[in-house]
C-alpha cells in the first residue's frame, strides 16, 4: 500500500553513491480535509490516483543500492508534482474519463495552497538532494520511476518497459542498450509516453543542471506484486550499477536551456 505521509519521504537522505531516484506518483493518499475529492473510494486502487508498483520499485532499488530517494507526498488526483507550475493538468480536473469533483472551478489562492503544502515541497526536497550532491563534486545519474497501464484508449500496449528523455538521451540510451542485450522485453524508447510532452520533474532536476536522467515507465501488470517489484528492483540496480561504470555517463552535458 502506498505510504500515507503528507510531506515528501527521503529515503537513504545523506546517502552519496551516484544515483538519486525521483517517485512523484508514488502515493494515492489525500488528506482528510479534501474528502476524496468528491470520489469513490475504488478510484483510489485505480492507475488513475498513483503509479501502481512505482513506489515499491523505488524503495526495492534503494535498500539494493543504498541511493537515495524522494517520493511524492500525495495522489496526483490531488496535484500532480510532474506538471510544471502552469500546466492544465496540474490539477486534474478529468482523469481518464472520471471527472474529479472538487478539482472543478478552483481559485488561484486554492490551487496555490495545495502547491504550498505539497508540490513545493516536493520539489524543494529534489532541489537540494541534487544541489547537495552537486556540492560534493558528485555528478548523480537520476532516474524517475513510473508505471503505465497495460491498455489505453481500448489499445494494448505492447511494451514491457520504456525510457522517456526530451534533449539529453544518453542515460534512456544506455539502459536501452544494457536490456536489449540482457532480455528479450519489448522496450520503448519515449514510449508509451514521450519524454518532450511530459517532463517537468527530470528536466528541473536532471536536465537543467546537465545531469544524466530518464523516466522509467513499467507497465503495471508486470509490477502489481511485492515479488515481480522485486525482481525489477534487482534488474535496475544492476543496471543502473553498470551505469555507473561508464565514463560517457557521469558527466555533466548541457543541451541548451540552462547552463550552469
């Protein structure tokens, strides 16, 4: 069950081994005071609410690694902390067909105060993770960890896993590479979703500073279980431990937008 806290948890917080993970879908918790948003409970076990598995992948692979990790404080249904500030679905109003009552009509000041108290402090979180690691002379490889729904739009989607990058593709390339040579899983390169529509989280926290980073999307049917988040965690801990090996990877690399 996803954790219930409504800060961001830090895991492994002054832990400095060169990966730091992002889960900014990890929960489904709303807190007491919104009162479901106006939905059924059953929503709340739904895609729609939390990335299913993501946060059980994410807390696997950093008791593997020892990295640390920020996960997201509340349901996207809530704020969705991958949305910059201004985008339209920062604050859900419909979520795959389900209207989402107390999201509709929202004043600025109601939507800036869920901002204060969760998205903010998110990101603030990740903000100085990667400034502190930075600090250090240490240059992190970040990777977000997500899932996606087996079907969409009545269409199966085939993909095992996928890699989502918008200008920097060299860490998504890597890990590409690394599977299609380890396995045989149909692996999507910015698929099913495509890192240059949807990437506030890694591109602030990853692409802005010239940080090697990607967006893990596991499909959910192969992660809705304590044991297959396992044998996942145990995959990309390996990987991501190769990663860390390779000279062309722990550098800092801007392509355009911010430079330091």
């Amino acid at each position: 069950m996803p954790h219930t806290m409504e800060q961001p948890v830090l895991i492994n917080r002054d832990a400095r081994m060169g990966v730091i993970l992002l889960c900014d879908h990890a929960t489904n918790h709303v807190p007491a005071a919104y009162d479901g948003l106006g939905l059924a409970d059953e929503h709340f076990n739904d895609h729609i609410a939390y990335d299913i598995g993501a946060e059980a992948v994410t807390r696997k692979i950093c008791n593997l690694m020892g990295a640390p990790a920020v996960l997201g404080p509340v349901s996207r249904l809530l704020i969705d902390c991958n949305r910059g500030p201004d985008h339209p679905t920062l604050v859900p109003p419909t979520s795959d067909g389900v209207d989402i009552p107390a999201n509709r009509d929202l004043t600025p000041a109601q939507i800036q105060a869920r901002m204060d108290a969760y998205y903010h402090p998110f990101h603030q979180a990740c903000d100085t993770l990667v400034a502190e690691h930075l600090a250090e002379g240490i240059t992190p490889l970040l990777m977000a960890v997500h899932s996606f729904t087996p079907t969409m739009n009545n269409e199966n989607r085939v993909w095992h896993v996928g890699f989502l990058w918008n200008q920097d593709p060299r860490l998504a390339q890597a890990l590409i590479g690394m599977l299609e040579r380890e396995t045989d899983l149909v692996i999507g390169d910015n698929l099913p979703y495509s890192g240059k529509d949807l990437y506030y989280t890694m591109q602030r926290h990853g692409a802005d500073h010239g940080l090697p980073q990607t967006t893990l999307e596991i499909r959910q049917d192969l992660v809705d279980t304590d044991d297959k988040a396992r044998q996942w965690a145990e995959l990309f801990s390996e990987l991501l431990d190769e990663c860390l090996k390779r000279d062309d990877l722990m550098t800092r690399k801007y392509y355009g937008g911010v430079t330091p």
